[in-house]
C-alpha cells in the first residue's frame, strides 16, 4: 500500500515537473507580434539597409558640411625627380652652336589650404616649403669647365575667388545633401512603416490560417461522417445514389479546401520567416496580439490639427524645395556670368653656382574681373533650364496634392480605425458566445444527445468568428501601423 503511495506521489511529482517544464519551453519559443516587428526591423538585413540608406545620406551630409565650414588642408610633394636634357647652344659669345647635356635633379613640397565662403566664393592659400633643383652643367667656360648651380625657394600664394551673377556650387551642393538628408529620414521611417505592415499582414494571416485549417479540418471530418451515413442509407434504399454521390462529391471538396488552406499556411509561414531573416523557426507559437488600448479623443484632435506636419506633406515639401532651387540654381547660371578673383604672392630663396651666391625675394599681386556671355549652344542649356522648370512645376503639383490629400487621408484613418475598434468589441462578445455554444454542444455530445456532425458544426461556427476577428484585428493594425507612420514627432 505505502509502495503504492509512494508511485502515485512519484508521477504526480513528475507531471508537475513535466508541466513546469512545458510552460518554460512555451514561453521561450513564443513569439509576439511586437517581438517579430522589433526582429524586423533590427535584426534582419532589409531592416538594416533601411538603416544603413539613412547613414548613407547623413555621411554625405556631414562630409559636405564640412568641406564648406572648415579648410580642407593637403600636404603635397614629390620625390626627386632626375632628368636629362640635349640641345644646341650659343655659350660665349660664339655665333655656332654646340650639342650640351644637361643633368637635373630636384623636389617640390608644399602644404595648400582651401576653404569655401558663405557668399560662394572660395579662398585657397599655398606654403610652398621648398622647391631645390640641382642643375649640372649650366654653363661652359673657356677653358672647357661647366658651372654647377644650385636653385633653393620657398613661396607663399594666397588666391580668391568670387562669383558673380551665378549661385555657389559648393553651397548648392551642401543644400542638396542637407534636403537629401531630410528626405532620407522620412523615407526611412517610409520603409519601417511599410515593412511592419508586411510583418502585420504574415503573422496574422499564419493565426488566420491555423484557425482555418482547424475549421478545414472540422469540415473534411464532418463531410467523411457524413459520407458513411449516407452511404448506409443508400445501402438500405433511404437515399439515392445520386444524393450520395453528392455527399461524396462534397467529402472531396472539404478534403481539397483542408489541402490548400495546408499550402497555404506553409506559404505565408515561410514569407514570415524570410521577413525575419530566419530568426525564428518555422514552428515557433505565435501568441494573438492585444490591443492595449485605442486612440483617445486628446490623442485624435492632435493628430488632426497637425496634418500639415505629416510625413507625406514634409516629404513632398522637401522635396518641391530642392527642385525649385535646382531651377534657380541653372536659371542663374545661364546668360550672363562672371567672376572676380584676387592673388597675391611672394617668395624667397637663393641661385648658388660655383662661383656666386644670389638671394631670391619676390612678391607679386593681382585682380581680375572676368564675365562670360554665351552666345549661341544649340539650345541646350536653354532647354536644361526649361527642364528644371518642369520638374519645380511637377513638384509643386505633387506637394499641392499630397497637402490636399494628406488631411482626408489621416480623417478616414481615424474613422476607420474607430469603426475597426468597435467591430473587434462586438466580434468579441460573438466569440464568447459562440464559445458558450461550443460548450454546450460539447456536453450534449458527451451526454450521446447530439451527433458527431451537429458538434463539428458548433465548432466550426466558433472557428469562423475567431477567424472574423482576426481579419478585422489585422485591418486595425494595419491602419494603426500607417496612420503611427504619418508623424515624427508627435
């Protein structure tokens, strides 16, 4: 008896280590919709070409921001150079000119600055450090010797220039590279947006089409009774081989319905699984979503009265912005044009032969006004302004519209999204009472008051709400996801 006891104690001990074990597994290899998104997004290589384009355009930013604001400094120099050089000349005096070799061996380094302005013009200083060139022979004397002669300088050079009646490159192109980098975060949050709806749309349709294939299988199990029954009916003359064939016809259909809706789910598990990098296995649990809480009325007024703020209405703002500079930036540059420079250098050095010694002290200074007026180039730059023109005029079309569009669209979210909250409320209550159903067809089938057939038909009926409640939550979330795509910053 106590060694009887003492088993039951034993297995029962055991179940509910085996339970505890299974609720840990079960915990561990479930996966939420919130936990699939935050995968996607992070955790996979779409979501981090989504970052990395985002990078992209911040670095180019950055690099030309800082190629306008701060000098860009160089150090530029060359290893010796030799050289050798044959000509004919005159040397002292002789009207008969000799074949002399010459010989030359020298250097250059020197460090060079260069710094865009903020009115477009640009400023760029040279330190030449030193510039040696050995020559030999230079000179020939009388009595046959050459002259060896040694060249040692330094220079400074400062240059500006200013353009006039045309727009800065450099500003323009830091311009273009700021918008692209405006456009690039909301493009970004675009691309999340999108990729999130699709994560939504998979890993509803995977708990839709499990429900569905409990009920396909509810179907096919129901039609298979079916099929026997009337085929004992046919046996005993009740029904007609006709109708039976009916219900065998029917049988099949189930069994094909139940067939693809088992493709079905292996497709779209698959599609989750490849939007998740194969982060997660193919039969991990998915735990239905739950909605925390809908929007409130603070919450809607916000998002209403800043329509404007919008991310389609930004994007489109931006992006009519840099099109319409593109046209002024070749509108200007076309016809008259022209640019004023200045420089100013000085230099200092020595010529050393073998016979004497010079110093080198230069200084040199000049301004320059130059304008340019083409006067005839087919009509190409004509045609290239026009162009800009077009493209300015498109976006403003295009920004115009999406402004018009972008207040409708987040109203009918809005109302989509209320009506989708209150159907998941009544489609609740049909589910709890298709469930209480479910229960009492349960109990009656238990009891042998109901057949087979009537409690699969129960079942079913309670599968098809959950399914209806699936479809509608995946709509909710779908509309949630893009109306939270519409702002940054709210």
């Amino acid at each position: 008896m106590k060694s009887l006891i003492y088993k039951s104690r034993l297995l029962a001990a055991a179940a509910v280590v085996l339970s505890l074990v299974l609720i840990m597994f079960s915990d561990s290899v479930a996966l939420t919709l919130d936990e699939a998104i935050d995968i996607g997004l992070h955790h996979t290589s779409r979501g981090g070409m989504i970052n990395g384009n985002l990078d992209v355009a911040e670095q180019n930013y950055f690099a030309r921001r800082i190629n306008f604001y701060l000098p860009e400094i160089s150090i530029k120099g060359s290893v010796p150079t030799y050289s050798v050089d044959e000509s004919y000349r005159f040397f002292g005096g002789s009207n008969v000119k000799k074949l002399f070799e010459t010989s030359d061996l020298g250097f250059t380094s020197f460090i060079e600055l260069n710094q865009s302005l903020l009115t477009g013009g640009d400023v760029r200083v040279t330190a030449n450090l030193l510039a040696q060139k050995d020559r030999y022979p230079n000179t020939q004397l009388d009595d046959g010797s050459f002259i060896n002669e040694r060249t040692r300088l330094g220079s400074f050079n400062f240059s500006y220039t200013q353009p006039l009646l045309k727009p800065s490159d450099a500003k323009n192109e830091l311009n273009n590279t700021k918008d692209d980098f405006e456009i690039a975060k909301l493009t970004k949050i675009e691309d999340e947006t999108a990729l999130k709806k699709e994560i939504i749309e998979a890993y509803l349709g995977v708990l839709q089409l499990s429900v569905k294939k409990d009920m396909s299988e509810a179907g096919y199990e129901s039609a298979r009774l079916q099929t026997n029954i009337d085929s004992l009916k046919m046996e005993d003359e009740i029904l007609s081989e006709e109708d039976y064939l009916g219900a065998v016809s029917t049988s099949l259909d189930a069994e094909l319905d139940k067939f693809e809706i088992e493709t079905q789910i292996e497709e779209i598990k698959r599609q989750l699984t490849i939007l998740l990098d194969n982060n997660v296995a193919n039969d991990q649990e998915l735990m239905e979503p739950v909605i925390e809480g809908h929007i409130d009325d603070a919450r809607k007024e916000l998002l209403l009265n800043s329509w404007e703020r919008s991310l389609p209405a930004r994007k489109a703002e931006l992006q009519y912005k840099k099109a319409q500079r593109e046209a002024d930036y070749r509108a200007a540059g076309h016809g008259l044009t022209g640019d004023l420079t200045a420089n100013y250098s000085t230099g200092n050095g020595y010529i050393r032969t073998d016979f004497s010694h010079e110093n080198i002290d230069t200084k040199g200074w000049g301004v320059a006004l130059n304008f340019s007026l083409p006067l005839w180039d087919g009509g190409s730059s004509g045609a290239a302004v026009k162009a800009a023109n077009l493209q300015a005029e498109q976006a403003r079309l295009e920004f115009e519209k999406t402004r018009q569009d972008a207040k409708a669209e987040i109203v009918n979210l809005i109302n989509t999204l209320d009506v989708s909250y209150r159907r998941l409320d009544i489609m609740k209550k049909q589910i709890d009472l298709a469930r209480n159903r479910l229960n009492i067809a349960q109990t009656r089938f238990d009891d042998g008051r109901i057949s087979q057939i009537e409690f699969l038909d129960a079942k079913k009926a309670y599968l098809e709400t959950k399914v209806n409640y699936l479809e509608e939550l995946k709509t909710y979330l779908l509309n949630r996801a893009d109306l939270d795509g519409k702002y940054t910053d709210l």
